[in-house]
C-alpha cells in the first residue's frame, strides 16, 4: 500500500511540473533597450540570414538614418545592435532610439562608443534627438564589439558608416578577438574619384580623414574589408525624396523631420550604398587592392598585397529600386 502512495504521489508531481511548464512557456517574454542581452545569431534563413552590426554616426547627414531604415526594412539583415560613434555618442543614440521607435523595432539594442574629443558642431538633428524620451543606458560599444565576435566567430558582418573611433578603439582593446568578424564593409575612402562628380580627383573621405590611426589599424587588421569609397555610393535621392518622404507612416514622418533639419533636400545616400551591398552584393561588384592611408587621409592604391575589395561602380538603377521597394513599397524607382 505505501509503495503504491509513493508511486501515485510521484505521478502527481510530475503531471504538476509538466502543467507548470506549459503555462511558463506559453507567457511571452519582452526585451527592453535596458537590457544587455546577448545578441543572438539567427539560424541561416532566406528571410533573415546575415547577422550585423551597425556602426553609425546618425545625427549629421542624413545619410544614416536612411541606411538604418533600410536595414531594419530588410529581412535579409539580422541586426544585433547599433553602435553610435564619433564626437557626442549619447546624442546621437537618442536619434537612433527615437528612429526604431518610428521603425517599429524598439527592441534593437544600442551600443554609445567613443566620445571623442574632437568637438563637431554640425550635429544638425540636434533637435530631433532632444526631442527624444528614451531612458538611454550607456552600454559601451566596444565592449559589445568585441563580444559578440567572440560568441559568434567568423559570423558577423560589421557595417561601418561613420568615422571608425569605435573599430580603432576595438583593435587596440582585442586585435585577436576583432578578427573574428567576418568581414567589415566599410562606407569610406576615395580612390579614383571625390566628392563633387565623375570627373572630381580622390578627396580625403569624411570617415578616414577624421581617424587616419584607425583606419590603417582597420586596413592591417586581417579582417575582410568591403570598401565602398566615394567612387561608387554617390546617388543622390532624386525623384524617390517625395514618394519616400509621402508615405502615410511614422517612418515618413520622422525621416522627414530629420532630411529637413539636415537642410539636405536632395542628400547622397552614401552609407545605404554601402549597407545596400550586405543586402544584394551584385549591386557594387569589388575589386582586389593594396590600399594605404596617408597622412591626410587619402586612401592611395600602391602596389603591395591586396589588403580590400573596392568596390568603384555600382548599379544606380538597382539600388534605387531596391530603397522604393523598402521604404516605398507603393512607388516605382525612377528610370
């Protein structure tokens, strides 16, 4: 008789953590911008299949915003974080914040990298970011970096759109655990053509010439660079502005906010150029190069081991179309 109580009171028992176990899984868990979690490496899906990191200077040209809208827009893209780089990081987190908020995608943590020292007084969305209210938790960028390289080697791609305080920094910290991202596409550089047309000499770059140490260390590293420079990721908005900025959403309504307070009516989309490529590679096909940076910033091409791929044309009409489709689904690109 006891032994039958005994083995009726264990079946009781585990019929109870059984129903315990299916109430708990059934409760959803919510994630918060202040939780440091660890970033989580999908399974490789056509859906959702490239896992990055996004290293932006939003707050400036309005550029960035528009390269994050279109990464968050595309399921293609796995975003473990974004980190904000270069003179008043905080700031320019409020942007991003407010930004994914507009995007429905609050849930992607931000990372503030390096306060640089280096004062810049063009923060023209300066307003748009005080207008944040976001509680934003400084979690250093990094720190960030780095771990998430070592949790998932040779996995990551890294997106560089802004001056590479954060990746220098990063370098100096962990050169052996900087190396296991997969590769780094960078938004910088100019190597047969500048800033102002097809027939401008090479310039030196906003994002090279504003951490020349950084960018040699970025260039030895070992790590595989894709380099989108000047040559290829000059596409103006264009006809796309209005149909983009004309959609009945909140992503229209903060996007033109920020064009607005950037005073570019018709900006470059430099880094969605470049962040475009991690989307659809075939549309900046690159090049092997020996790269060096100069003391001014230049990047010069010398003979020497290849050191990048540089992209120098990419397909205008493709990438156009490929912005309409994310951000304006109802309107076509324009020929």
């Amino acid at each position: 008789m006891t032994n039958l109580l005994h083995a009726s009171s264990c079946l009781f028992q585990r019929s109870l953590r059984l129903t315990l176990t299916s109430v708990l899984l059934a409760i959803p868990v919510f994630t918060t911008h202040a939780q440091d979690t660890k970033p989580s490496v999908r399974a490789q899906s056509p859906q959702r299949s490239v896992p990055v990191i996004i290293d932006t200077d939003i707050g400036d040209d309005i550029d960035d915003a528009y390269a994050v809208a279109l990464a968050v827009r595309s399921p293609e893209l796995n975003i473990l974080g974004i980190t904000t780089a270069f003179s008043d990081t905080a700031l320019r987190a409020h942007v991003t914040a407010r930004l994914l908020d507009a995007l429905n995608h609050p849930q992607i943590p931000i990372y503030t990298g390096v306060n640089s020292t280096r004062h810049f007084e063009n923060f023209s969305q300066m307003e748009y970011a005080h207008a944040d209210t976001h509680v934003i938790v400084m979690r250093d960028a990094v720190d960030f970096l780095l771990n998430s390289a070592r949790q998932h080697p040779h996995q990551i791609t890294l997106i560089a759109l802004a001056p590479l305080d954060n990746i220098g920094a990063a370098i100096d910290r962990d050169p052996a655990a900087f190396r296991l991202f997969k590769q780094v596409v960078l938004m910088g550089g100019s190597v047969r053509r500048g800033y102002g047309g097809t027939d401008a000499s090479p310039s030196a770059e906003w994002n090279i010439v504003n951490n020349i140490p950084a960018a040699r260390k970025l260039f030895a590293s070992g790590v595989p660079i894709s380099m989108m420079p000047l040559d290829s990721t000059q596409i103006q908005l264009g006809p796309l502005r209005d149909r983009i900025l004309n959609q009945p959403d909140k992503v229209s309504i903060d996007l033109t906010e920020l064009t607005l307070e950037s005073k570019r009516p018709n900006p470059v989309l430099f880094d969605p150029v470049a962040l475009a490529t991690v989307i659809e590679p075939s549309l900046c096909p690159t090049q092997s190069m020996h790269l060096e940076v100069d003391d001014k910033g230049f990047t010069r091409e010398l003979p020497g081991k290849p050191n990048v791929n540089v992209c120098l044309t990419s397909d205008k009409t493709a990438f156009l179309k490929l912005l309409a489709e994310r951000l304006a689904p109802n309107a076509s690109a324009p020929r």
